[in-house]
C-alpha cells in the first residue's frame, strides 16, 4: 500500500511537470496570445505576448512582437505599440505595414521624434534595410528643415541608387530654396534626364535659368557704371556680353518653362515665356 501511494505520488508529479514545461512553451505563450487578441482582451494578449517574448532566445520572433503591438494599440498605449513594432522590425520583420504602423501610432502619441529615433535605431541595427531607413530619414529631416541632415540621408541612399528621381528632385529643391542654384541644378538635371516631363523639375530649372541670366546681366550693366571712362568699346562689350547671355541661358528657361506650363497653365509663366521669346527674337535680327 505505501508503494502504490508513491507510485501515484510519482505520477502525479509528472503530470505537474509535463504540464508546466508546456505553459512555458513560446508557442504556447504566442498561441494564447493570439487568442485574448482575436477575443480582444488585450491584457491577457499582452502578459501572454511579453512571456512568449521572454522565451525568444534566437531573437527572431517578430510576429509575436507585431501582435504584442497591436494589442497595445487596443489599448491605445500607442507609445508601447511603437516599441513593439519597432522590435518586430529588428527580430526580422520588413513588411511595410509596419512603417505605416509606426507612423499611424506616433501621430496618435503626438510624439514628433518618435519615427526619426526609432529610424535611426533601426538603420543602426538592420543594414538591410539602411536605404529604406535614409530615404524615411531624409523626408523627416527636410520636414524640419534640418536640411544639412537630409541631403547626407539622401546622399547615402543615391551612392547606390542614383536614379532615385524622388531624392534627386527634392535634394534639388531644397538647394534652390537655400538659393544654391548650382547644385541644385546637378540635382535637377540628373532628375530630368529620368523624368523630362516632370512639371516642378521644368519649372524650377526654368527659373534658374532665367535668375542666372538675369544676375549676369544685371552685374555686366553693374560693372560698366563702375567705369570712370565708359568707352565705346566698353559698352559695346557690355552689350555683347548680356546677348551672350541672353541667347545661353533664355533658351535653355523657356525651353523648360513651356513643358511644365503645358500642365501647369500659369498666366505668370506664359508671361515670363513671352518676354524671354521676345528677347531671344530682337538679339537674332
């Protein structure tokens, strides 16, 4: 009789142990998990999700690190939520509804910083993604004009991807509205040999076109007032100089002008286009 009471004891003792092995199972944890979320008990998702996680020793569970980030945004714990995305994205994940996401929950969180730390975090840890990382980075950094950090984003993306159109035009843009006009020009003449229709790049390379010729003519008429003895030869060099002008850089505006204003239609430019027009026609006769 006291044998079989050991006998059950032993069993008995099994059985607890057999049965705390499997709730210790991470699949156990996660498939519980999934369970309280698909029921939307998002506390018991989450105390399932985070001990699942406990027990991710290979780091590369990043399904359970996504749904722990949607059961804290059941909560609208939108703070945790991105921290959770953020960990799924660095144990592998690369879907892009993660990105959206992220954003999604910032916005929420109203916490500005939060996309351009959790970035930086990301490029810092999965080189894979590094590119994408950049050109995200980039849009960030230029929202904030933060300029210096967005064109060395950009620069690291278009070291391997120089036909990158949407970096290459709006580095372009950002230069010119630095009033940079020759590199923003090596940008925008890289974007338009990609896209010559693009209306922002034709108009943009238009404008430079047409304020380089005008600062040009503007300093040779400058330079000939300067003069204590303004000869006829003087003059005549100053005249020559501005058609020069005229003929290089007028051309070269109304050129790109008239593509963007066919979709543009702007009375403005049509305006602008006519007057070069006719400067190019009296320096012909």
């Amino acid at each position: 009789m006291k044998q079989r009471y050991r006998l059950l004891t032993a069993i008995a003792f099994c059985g607890i142990l057999g049965s705390t092995t499997k709730a210790q199972n991470l699949a156990d944890f996660a498939n519980e998990g999934d369970k309280n979320l698909a029921a939307k008990n998002y506390e018991g998702a989450i105390k399932n999700y985070l001990a699942a996680l406990e027990l991710d020793s290979t780091n590369t569970d990043f399904t359970t690190a996504f749904n722990l980030g949607l059961a804290y945004e059941g909560l609208n714990d939108y703070q945790q939520s991105i921290t959770a995305f953020k960990q799924s994205i660095l144990k592998g994940n690369s879907e892009g509804l993660l990105f959206k996401k992220i954003k999604e929950n910032a916005e929420l969180a109203k916490c500005d910083d939060c996309m351009e730390k959790i970035f930086i975090d990301i490029r810092e840890n999965r080189e894979d993604l590094s590119p994408l990382m950049n050109e995200k980075l980039f849009y960030i950094f230029a929202s904030k004009q933060e300029n210096r950090k967005a064109i060395d984003c950009a620069q690291a993306v278009l070291e391997n991807n120089p036909n990158h159109f949407p970096l290459l035009k709006n580095v372009g843009l950002i230069y010119n509205n630095a009033n940079k006009s020759d590199s923003a020009l090596i940008y925008l003449e890289r974007a338009h040999e990609l896209k010559n229709e693009d209306e922002t790049v034709n108009k943009v390379i238009g404008l430079i076109y047409f304020n380089i010729c005008e600062s040009k003519m503007a300093a040779e008429v400058s330079n000939y007032e300067k003069l204590s003895n303004k000869t006829h030869s003087a003059h005549n060099t100053m005249m020559y100089n501005r058609q020069n002008y005229v003929r290089q850089y007028y051309d070269k505006s109304v050129k790109h002008l008239e593509s963007a204003n066919n979709k543009l239609n702007d009375p403005e430019l049509s305006k602008l286009i006519t007057r070069m027009r006719q400067s190019l026609d009296a320096y012909k006769k």
